[in-house]
C-alpha cells in the first residue's frame, strides 16, 4: 500500500488561463475512451473465423473489457484523488492506447483478449474528467462542462458504431484498433498540453485489501450476469457466481466500514442525494442501453418477418448517431436546467422523456425515420440524465473525494447496462418466431424490451424523486443598529 501526502486548493489561485481548451480536451478523451464500447460491435461475429478459436471463447472479447472497466473506473477514481487527478487519467489513456496496440498486432485470441481488457482500464477517463473540471474551472462554467463530459459516455457509444462499421466494410480489421490507438495518443498529448494538475488531493493510504474485495466481488457479479445466458441460468457456475458475490461484496463492505481509509466511503455513499442518484444512474444505465440492443437489431432484420427492415451494419450505425449528436447539443440545456431548477429536477425530466421515446418506439417501428426519431429523444432524455448527476455527486460530496464517487457513480450506469443486456436477451431468446428453419426475435420480444426499458427510465424518475432539494440558503443577518443610536433613529453626535 502507497501513502500519498494530502493536498489543498491554493487560495487566491486564478482559474485555468484557456478553460475552453480544457473542456474540449477532457470531452474529446472522454469520447475516445467510450469509442471502446461499440469498437468491435461490426466484427463480433467474424473473431471466430479471424481468431481461429470457438463463437464462446470469442465473446471473452467483449466481456474482458466489461470486466476491466468494472474494477478500474472506482479504483482509478479514488488514485486520483490520492495522487493526483491528471496523472490518472493520462495511466487511463496510456492503457487504451497500449490495449489498442496489442488488438491491433493480434491473430490470435489471448493476445485479442489481453488487449480488450486493457482498453477496459480506460474507463475512468470519464469521472477523472469531471472531477479535474470541478477543481479547475470557473464555476459559471463547470455545470455545462461537467454536461458534456458526462454525455461524451453516450456520444462516443453512439458515432463508434457507424465509424466502426465504415472502417471494417472498408479495410482490414486490424485497422479499427489502430485507428484507436492513433486518437489515444493524440488525446494523450492534448492532456499533457493543455490539462493542468488539480491541486486538491486527499492523500492517505491506499486500501489494497478493499480494492482486491472490491474487484473479485465486481468480476463475480458481472461475469454471471453477462454469461448467463450461455451458460445457463439455473447452471451450478452461474448460481456459484451470485453467490460468491454477494458473500464476498457483504464481507467487503463491512470492511471497508471498519477501515481509516476505505477505497471507497460507504457513509458517504450512504448519504440521500449519493445513495438515490447512484440508484437512478443503474436505472438510466439499463434503460439506455436497451435502446442499443433493439434497435439496430429491428433494422438489421430481414423484410421478410414482416417488421425488420433489412438494413446494413452501417445503415443501423448511421440511424443511431443522432442520438450521440443530441446528447451533445443539449448539454448547456441540460446545465441551464439545472441552474435554474436543480439538477433533481433536470434528472426527473430526463428520464421522462427517455420513457417517451420507448414509448413511441412501441407504436413507431415500421420506417427507419420512425427510428431515427426514437433514437433522437431517448438521446435527448440520456443528455438529460446524464448532465444531471455530476452535479448531483458533486454537490453531496468534499472535493477531495470527487473522482472516487464520480467513479462509483459510472460504475453504476455500468451495471445497469449489463443488466440491461442480460435481460432484453433472455426475452429476445424467448419470444421467437421461425423463419426459414431460424429462430429470430419477435415483434412482441422487441416490445417487450421496449416497455422494459420505459419502465426502467419511470423507475429512475420515481427514485430521483426522493433526492432531497438543496436547501435554501440562509439570509444573512441584518447589521445590528449603533448602540448609540437615539430612540428616533438618529445617531447620536449628529
């Protein structure tokens, strides 16, 4: 275990000299860390064959990464706040440049893995930024910052599938991780030009122990989760998994409560407006990515079902870009809102309108415009919730903790997605219909999904409901009259 030594704020320091550089730095790297999500999406069901190794082993390519990131993003997180925010997130970037480097050399499947797993150590790029902006920025502009680095998650998610698509349609697979490695490392020289180092550190030790707890709990719950449904639900590992997360995750919190320097501090994460935003972000989580798992599906169908529309890769990537593109434009709405309201209230109405779109989507599914539509206001709603809940942590938490509870706060969106995909997958692998000797997923299945996810976002807005308002603050007292006053109201000596 490492000691760091703690640091403060400097009084009397002046903000960052070029504060628009900053955002746009931490937002580009942010954008690039959440290309990883749907980088392989267009070769997934080509590593067999490029691989030579077996469709289930095949899939590790996806779930290392899933894995990597769960454990990374909150113990990154509580690094940055010991050692230094800024030098977190350039580890965080190096990771994603080397992973992208290993993929990009590989024909092989460890070689394929290793690589995935340590693009997944990238994923605190994400909180790291919106804590560095907390300590550096003016704060007439940290809660639009703060925006658009949190909508960078979805707006990498959303252009990576089309960007993706177009790269493999169009050249060697190997070129998609070079292309990842080249924008890394121009992320990484961005940083180191124009991103200071955030003066405001806790120090302390860090807890190794918990860390370790932490990550066997995490990999537990998620590899059950996301393997599932290959495995067997009802399956002796899959059972033998839960189990031992929710044994090994009990055993880690009590730990960590009885700790001087926990990784991550639980009473903190305890607190109302902590405890229902992070209960809000699985819900959000889950309901965003239902939305990544129905639709490009629905285009990609064929015509002959009666409501697939028999679209490319590329054409599904193309329909959900919008979606990106408004998280981004509606960022300093998502700030504005907040400003004014609350951000209580900016999550609230967000997920309201991410359930307007399901709902939508269950009556407008027969035309790729209806999609684009669909994939536009669940965009809209995402860009909503997501501005939204930085500001939430961030105002229930010192700044010296900032990077670990925003990280822990990622984290939770994390597993709301992959709960999302455990889910919508079981229903798709029941509600089937035939189609030349094929089982594929329903009209009904896709619905099912669709009203899953609508009632994923109501549930993220029934819990916001229950974080508390920020109190009014309190008027200062007015100045006490000269005791020398004179009965009249007149000084006295005048």
């Amino acid at each position: 275990m490492s000691d760091a030594p703690a640091r403060t704020a400097d009084t009397g320091v002046v903000a960052p000299p070029r504060p628009n550089a900053v955002v746009a730095v931490l937002a580009f790297a942010g954008i690039v860390v959440s290309l990883m999500q749907t980088l392989v999406i267009p070769i997934v069901p080509e590593l067999p064959r490029l691989l030579d190794a077996p469709a289930s082993d095949t899939a590790w390519a996806v779930t290392a990464t899933l894995l990597a990131a769960a454990v990374a993003t909150p113990v990154v997180g509580r690094l940055g706040d010991m050692f230094g925010k800024r030098r977190m997130l350039l580890v965080s970037v190096v990771m994603l440049v080397v992973g992208s480097v290993v993929c990009g050399l590989s024909d092989a499947l460890v070689p394929m893995i290793v690589g995935r797993a340590l693009q997944g150590l990238s994923s605190g790029v994400i909180p790291l930024g919106i804590s560095i902006m907390r300590d550096e920025l003016p704060a007439e502009r940290l809660a639009g910052a703060t925006a658009l680095m949190s909508a960078s998650l979805g707006v990498g998610g959303a252009l990576g599938l089309p960007t993706a698509a177009l790269i493999a349609d169009n050249f060697d697979w190997h070129v998609l991780f070079w292309a990842s490695a080249a924008m890394g490392a121009a992320a990484l020289v961005l940083v180191l030009v124009f991103v200071p180092e955030s003066r405001v550190r806790t120090g302390g030790r860090f807890d190794a122990v918990g860390a370790v707890g932490m990550a066997v709990g995490l990999v537990s719950l998620l590899l059950a989760i996301s393997k599932g449904a290959d495995w067997g639900w009802a399956s002796g590992t899959t059972l033998g998994l839960f189990a031992a997360a929710v044994i090994v995750l009990l055993a880690w919190g009590l730990f960590e409560l009885r700790t001087a320097q926990p990784l991550v501090d639980l009473r903190t994460t305890a607190r109302r407006q902590v405890l229902f935003t992070n209960l809000a972000s699985i819900a959000v989580g889950f309901s965003m990515f239902a939305m990544s798992l129905v639709l490009p599906q629905l285009l990609q169908l064929p015509t002959q079902t009666g409501y697939g529309l028999g679209r490319s890769l590329l054409t599904a990537g193309l329909v959900m870009a919008p979606s990106g593109l408004v998280m981004m434009a509606l960022a300093p709405v998502s700030a504005a809102v907040s400003k004014a309201k609350g951000p209580k209230v900016t999550l609230m109405i967000g997920a309201l309108i991410v359930a307007c779109g399901y709902g939508l989507n269950i009556v407008l599914m027969s035309e790729v415009w209806h999609l684009v539509l669909v994939s536009s206001v669940i965009g809209a709603g995402i860009g909503f919730t997501y501005g939204s809940m930085p500001a939430l942590i961030m105002g229930a938490v010192p700044a010296s903790e900032t990077a670990a509870a925003n990280s822990l706060n990622t984290l939770m969106r994390s597993i709301g997605t992959s709960c999302a995909s455990a889910i919508a997958g079981v229903v798709l692998a029941q509600m089937t219909i035939d189609l030349g000797g094929y089982a594929l997923p329903s009209e009904n299945g896709f619905k099912t999904v669709m009203a899953i996810g609508a009632g994923a976002a109501l549930l993220a807005f029934a819990i916001a409901s229950f974080i508390p308002r920020p109190r009014a603050a309190v008027p200062a007292a007015p100045p006490a009259p000269a005791a020398a006053e004179t009965s009249a109201g007149t000084p006295s000596g005048l």
